[in-house]
C-alpha cells in the first residue's frame, strides 16, 4: 500500500510509539517479520512508549491496582484493573516473552478459568472471555490447557442466529464481537472444523447487518472510532475483525467501509473520536465506578485509528 509521505511520516517518526510502528510497516507496508526497521520497533515495545507506561504500574505480584484473591479484583475497577491492562498490552504487541505479561497472565489464568470451560469465573460471559481468548492467544498461550476449553465454550454459546450476546438473550447482538475476535486471533492451522463453521455463521450474523443495522434507528456511538474499545463495538471494530478473517470483498461490507472512508480527514488520517461510549451517552448506565484509560487524545487525529483503518483498507483491497 502507497501512502501520502506526510502521512507516513507521522506514522513512523520517532516520536510514534513502537508498537504503532511495528503495526504500519507490517500491517499497512506489508513488511517481514524480520525487516531491520521492524525488529527495531519491536524490540523497544515494553521499553518505550505506551506499553511501558503501563507495565511500570504493574505491582510485584502481577497486578495492576487491586490486589485481592478473586478473579472480580481483577477485572474492577474499570478500565485500569489488571484484566483491562491485559487487553491492551496485547493489542500493543507484547508476549509471554516478557516476564511481566508471564507474571500477569499467569494469574489471571489462575483465577478466571472455571471448570465449565469460560475465562470468567463467578462474572462468566462471552464478552470476557473472548477478550480473554484473544489476549491470551495473542501472548502465546495457545497451547495452555486452560485455553481450548474456553475456545469451545465460545462456540457453544453461539445463538441459534449466528450471533453471541454478553447476558441472556434468544438472539445475538453486533456488541458482542469478542468471540469472533478471538477466532480470528487463531492461526488458521488450528482452527478446528467447528470453529470453521461458527465463524461462517458469526460473519454471516454481520454481514447480514452491514456491520452496523441493527434496530429501529441507527446507533450513534458505532459510528465513533474509540480505543481502547475493551468490550464496546464500532463499526471499526467490526470491519477489522471481518476482514481479518478473509471477509474484505464480500459486497455486504461496502456500506461500512465506505462510511469508514467518508470519516477520513484530508491528511489522510482519522481521529479517535472519543475514549469509551460510558463518557459520551448520557443515557449508558455503567455499573460502579470507571476510569477510562487514553492512549491518544479524543477528538484528534490517532496514530492507532489510523493504523487499523489503513489495514482495514488494505485487507479490503481498497
């Protein structure tokens, strides 16, 4: 993919976090893993920048601001407690490499798996333990025994539909797209026949909608790009799991990639629009107390939006 100079530039200049680096020239410039300028940028991820920022808040015993002995420690409070964390170091690129993700990944496998198979303990749902699934496999952890019977239980709980939902509904919900993002996270060799069939059915649930028809009217805080997206949706988030998993040309995702197109600023970048829909709908209830955690600023342009659109774009063959 050929991009604006002045757009590759910001993306790339020094002052760019490593692991929005690592992302371009793989994602978007379509780099090898062992391109010099990608092994650089990915060796200070952990050492510079976001990733860093956050790891030097971890506490010795692999936590992040609750400590306790339950797995609800770690997931209160919003979005600061460990579980949130976790997400997002993976997105930034991180492994079981670094001692401190072992350390925290550990534990939390230690207190979310259940025997009936779910990544949630007593607050169970499809919603933490896709994000769950994700991370975890994303980290390396894919052959851990813990991990396949979560896998499972997400392709058990798919509704009749395709879809999946976070709390107890017949039908599935556009907002419950972590399930799907954890399928797509699996290295395609070690997707199982079923797996195969629930992402057929989980993509046909999305497609169907165009990624984002659902309802009487039109949702607005799906068209608002947000990051870090924890468990919300927007059409963003639909489009990179969709065409992550080879779904790009399939006509019923023109109407979202178009409109992702039209939210382009003439720079040739796109803004974070806002940190987390609990900040921005004064009709969402939230239960307890929330700390949203920002990487970039809301309402300017984002090197992290930015960089998941153009990939989009590029899966998409646009």
């Amino acid at each position: 993919m050929a991009l604006r100079r002045g757009l590759r530039n910001w993306l790339l200049s020094k002052d760019s976090d490593p692991s929005v680096r690592v992302r371009v020239l793989r994602e978007v410039l379509g780099r090898p893993d062992g391109d010099p300028a990608v092994v650089r940028a990915q060796g200070e991820i952990g050492r510079k920048g976001w990733a860093a920022k956050i790891l030097a808040e971890q506490l010795p015993e692999g936590h992040w601001v609750t400590k306790g002995t339950s797995a609800f420690e770690l997931y209160r409070p919003k979005y600061v407690a460990t579980n949130w964390m976790l997400l997002v170091l993976a997105d930034l690129g991180l492994s079981k490499k670094n001692p401190r993700i072992r350390k925290a990944a550990d534990l939390f496998l230690r207190r979310f798996s259940v025997p009936q198979g779910d990544l949630g303990g007593r607050i169970g749902e499809v919603c933490i333990t896709g994000n769950a699934v994700r991370a975890l496999v994303r980290f390396g952890y894919l052959k851990d025994p813990r991990l396949q019977p979560a896998i499972d239980w997400l392709v058990r709980h798919q509704k009749k539909d395709g879809g999946w939902h976070c709390f107890r509904s017949s039908v599935g919900t556009l907002d419950c797209w972590e399930a799907l993002s954890a399928f797509a996270a699996l290295p395609p060799g070690s997707r199982t026949p079923a797996i195969e069939r629930s992402i057929e059915r989980g993509a046909e649930f999305y497609l169907e909608r165009n990624l984002f028809r659902e309802g009487r009217a039109p949702y607005p805080p799906w068209f608002r790009l947000h990051y870090p997206v924890h468990y919300y949706y927007d059409i963003l988030v639909g489009l990179d799991v969709l065409t992550s998993l080879g779904y790009g040309d399939d006509p019923r995702m023109r109407p979202a990639l178009d409109r992702l197109e039209r939210m382009r600023n003439r720079d040739g970048s796109w803004n974070m629009d806002a940190l987390h829909p609990d900040t921005e709908d004064p009709g969402y209830r939230v239960r307890g107390p929330f700390y949203p955690l920002g990487l970039e600023v809301a309402g300017r342009p984002s090197r992290w939006i930015t960089t998941t659109a153009l990939a989009v774009l590029k899966r998409a063959g646009r």
